[in-house]
C-alpha cells in the first residue's frame, strides 16, 4: 500500500552506533562514567576503614596514659578521642555505602542504555545467533555484574589505606611488625591472583549458560499459546531440561571452583594474621612494646583479617565482572545487518514508488516487480519463505546479495536504514503488542493522536475496543496474552495505520479474523489510505 504525500518531516539520523569496544573498554568505561561514585565511595569506605583501624590503636594509648597513670583527665579525653573515631567511621561507612551503591546501579543503568541502543539500531546485527531471552540476560545480569567492578575497586582502595596505616602504626609500635604487614601482603595478593584465573574462565561459561536457558525460557513462553495448541509441550519442556541442565551443571563447576578460591584465601589470610599476632607478642613477652603497644598490635592484626579477605575477594569479583564485559562487548560490537553504500538523501517529497530488480535473497529468487505510487496492490507467494524474505528486504533487515530495491528511483542501498524506515512500515504477521492500554499501543508511533479512532475504524479494531470494560483505556497484558488471536491482529494493524508512513507492508494481516471482518478491513484500508 502506497500513498502520495506533498512532504514528510523526519528525524535525521547518523550512522549505525556499533561500539567496538573490547571487554576492557567495557570496564573502563564503567570505572569512567561513574567516577565521581566511586571516588567518593573510596575516599569514605578507606575514611571507615581507617578508623576501625584505630579503635585498637586508641584503646591501646588509653591503657598507656589513662589507665596505667590513673590520670582520670587523660582517661576522660582518650575516651572522648575514641568516641570521636566511632562517629566519624560510623558516617563514612553511612555515606560511603550510598556512593558504593549509586556507582554500580549507574554503570548497569549506562550499559544498559547503550545495549538498549545497539539492539535497537535500525542497522540491526545485534540479534543475530542470540535468544531473546539472552540479550535481556546481557542487559539487566551482565550489566549488573559490570556495575560491582566499581564497588570492587573501591572495597580495594579501602582495603590497600588501611594495610599503609597498619603498617605504618606497626612500624611505629615495631619495625619487624611493620616489615612483615608491606611485605606480607603484596605477596598474598599476587598469590591469590594466581589461584583465582581458574574462576574466571568458569564464570565465564556459567553466565553463557545461563544466557541460554534464560533465552530457551522466554521463547518457551511466547510461544506457550501455540506450543499448546500443536502439543508440543513435552518437547519443549525437553528442550528447555537440556539447557536448565547444562546452567545447573556450570553452575556447580563454577561454585566448587570458587568454594575452594574462598577456602583457599580464608587459610591464607588466617594464617597471615596469626604469624603477625605471633611476632607481636613474642616482641612483647621480651619488653620491646609495651602494654597498650601489645593491646594495638594484637588488635589491629585482629581487624587487619577484614580487610584482607575483602581484599583477597576483590579477584572473584573482578572475575565476574571481566566475564560479563566480554558478553556486553559482544553485543555492542555486533557487525551491523545492513550496511549503507554512498548515502543519500530521501526523496522529497516521497512519491512511494518501489521497484524491484532480479532480487534473490535465501528462497527467494530474481523477484522483480514495480508498484505506482498510490497503488494498492497484493502480492501472493506460494512458499511463506519467500514473504519473510521480502518483508527483510523492505524493512532493510538483511541486504539482498544480488539485484536491487528502490524507493522513488533510490536505492535502498543508499539510504540509511532509519530513512528506510521513516519512509517504508512493515508490519509483520507476529507484530508484537506491548503491556499498558490499547490507546497507548496505537498512538506508540501515530504522527497525529487524532487519527487513533480512524486507524481503528479502519482495522475494525473499534470493534475491539468496544467489548472491552474500559474501552481505549483498557490495559492489555505483555504481548496481548489478554486478547484473542484476532484482537490482537487488528490492534496491530490499527498501530500501523496510526503511524501513517508513506508505503506501508502489511504482512498477512487478516488471518485470525472472519472473513465478514476481513471484507471490513478491506474496504477501511482503501478509505483510509
């Protein structure tokens, strides 16, 4: 169905916005876009972490000139010190955690914008070989997961200021204690380094696996009406058990995998705690510090095992978040369907004249044809294939490897595919309907909001929104679950008529109703087109 317009005003778009961004670029790019958070929440968790640091150390100076002296002026103030440290550790803590979480959330929401973006880029590309399902498990968990990488960061420069002010204060109390904490540590942390690779790579295929049941189980429920009706439930519950399995079995390899990298580093740390202890009250049975040094030095070891294992668990979390950002940059970084040769611009004004000239893509074979401008005109195939490919080929989803199309004597080759777009509708037979009222799923892409009630006269969907409690306004379930096969076929042919493009592709588009309201339908398309 085509029509002739005198002008058509539209958005100029740039090219296709595929992201070649490697898994790293996807890290940073989460550490950049939320460094403002994550800064903040650094500074206030080591602000926190100092200060729990030197509780211990405060105790340890209150034995030492209060309690030792029995100066009861020197107790009162070293008490009102050490009150002071818990205020001002407990708002750190309070408002570096806010920070800590505003960071994460804000680079999952970034991501998911941009993996938003990238799917729905008229190029398309981003689709190709992934389930439904997986992309949104790329979009909400992948992204999610990304987001920690900052909370990991800074839980890691909170751990690293209070191991220097640890050993600072040790090498005050002792300088073999001191030594022992900047030598120690480092040497744990490059240890643990080296038992943690093996997690990543099982993370990695965990997550894929998940992707892949969570994709198997939203087709499964989009289809729930059709499987039931074929009765094919017992083969895709078959299926869907393979995939669940496969998740269950990655799964356990993954949580063995790091049950052991948490044992492994809880030893570590315990036993690097306990060896400082040791040296420390090996030093005080010998009257090198003193008692209140002890009190500190024991405490202090005591908080260092925090830190340590926050520290040593920094690896998982960075594992997680490295395997996520390699199935994010995949998507951002999908090769687009379509590619645009010489761009040029759309006729003006749009005529709606299409040719096609020996096209051939998949079953479909040196189709050639020339509609006029206003005509309307029915094309019959004898192999649905064939329609699904020239419902690709106008909706500029996939490019013909041989012959050409046209719009208006331009090639659809040369156009970029939103003008493709903006010019040519395609609805498709599956035409997707979305949760919220019927008015809001017909005037989604309607230039006038006065030609809702036309469009819907005119697919004999006026019908529908009459039997219905609250009209227009009556709210429809995810994808019409809530409607008919029928109902749901007219409202979205009421959409595509609402949007009023200047060519527009209806795809079987009467086959769930009667063929009373077929003939309605009919004579509504030539009245309102």
């Amino acid at each position: 169905l085509s029509r002739s317009t005198p002008t058509l005003s539209m958005q100029v778009y740039g090219p296709a916005m595929s992201l070649a961004l490697t898994p790293s670029g996807v890290l940073q790019r989460a550490v950049r876009g939320q460094a403002p958070f994550a800064i903040g929440s650094a500074l206030l968790h080591m602000g926190h972490q100092i200060g729990e640091s030197l509780v211990p150390v405060v105790v340890g100076l209150v034995i030492d000139y209060a309690v030792d002296t029995g100066e009861q002026d020197s107790l009162i103030l070293w008490i009102g010190a050490l009150a002071l440290v818990f205020v001002c550790l407990s708002y750190s803590y309070r408002y570096g955690a806010r920070l800590g979480q505003r960071a994460p959330q804000g680079t999952g929401h970034d991501l998911r914008v941009l993996l938003t973006r990238r799917i729905l880029e008229p190029a398309g590309g981003a689709e190709r070989g992934r389930l439904a399902g997986g992309l949104m498990n790329v979009a909400t968990q992948d992204a999610l997961r990304v987001g920690v990488f900052d909370s990991a960061i800074a839980g890691a420069a909170s751990a690293v200021a209070v191991l220097v002010v640890a050993a600072f204060v040790l090498l005050r109390i002792s300088t073999p204690l001191g030594l022992l904490v900047l030598i120690g540590s480092p040497a744990m942390l490059v240890l643990t380094h080296f038992i943690g690779t093996p997690l990543e790579r099982r993370i990695g295929s965990e997550q894929a696996a998940a992707a892949r049941a969570s994709g198997i189980a939203t087709d499964l429920m989009r289809g729930l009406r059709v499987l039931k009706g074929v009765g094919a439930e017992e083969a895709a519950a078959s299926r869907y058990n393979v995939a669940s399995q496969s998740y269950l079995e990655s799964t356990l390899r993954a949580t063995r995998v790091q049950a052991l990298y948490q044992s492994a580093t809880l030893i570590l740390t315990g036993g690097f705690v306990a060896l400082v202890a040791l040296v420390g009250g090996r030093l005080a049975t010998q009257g090198t510090i003193s008692v209140g040094e002890l009190i500190a030095a024991v405490g202090m070891t005591q908080f260092l095992q925090g830190p340590l294992t926050r520290l040593m668990f920094v690896g998982a979390y960075v594992a997680r978040a490295r395997a996520s950002a390699v199935r994010v940059a995949d998507v951002l970084a999908a090769p687009e369907a379509v590619t645009t040769d010489e761009p040029a611009p759309l006729p003006s004004p749009i005529a709606g004249g299409l040719s096609f000239d020996d096209v051939s893509l998949g079953s479909l074979t040196g189709f050639t044809l020339a509609t006029a401008p206003g005509e309307l005109l029915g094309i019959a195939m004898a192999d649905p294939a064939d329609a699904n490919a020239l419902a690709d080929c106008l909706a500029r989803a996939a490019a013909p490897p041989t012959g050409s199309i046209a719009l208006d004597g331009v090639s659809l080759r040369r156009l970029l595919p939103a003008d493709v777009h903006a010019a040519i509708f395609v609805a498709l037979h599956n035409s997707d309907l979305f949760q919220g009222s019927i008015r809001d799923n017909v005037g989604a892409a309607a230039k006038d909001p006065a030609s809702i009630a036309a469009a819907l006269a005119a697919a004999a969907a006026d019908e529908v929104a009459s039997s219905l409690p609250h009209s227009l306004d009556t709210t429809i379930t995810e994808q019409g679950r809530s409607l008919s096969g029928g109902q749901r076929q007219r409202i979205a042919l009421a959409r595509a008529l609402a949007a009023d493009p200047p060519v527009l592709a209806l795809f079987e588009p009467t086959t769930a109703v009667d063929s009373v309201t077929e003939s309605r339908i009919a004579a509504g398309l030539q009245r309102y087109r």
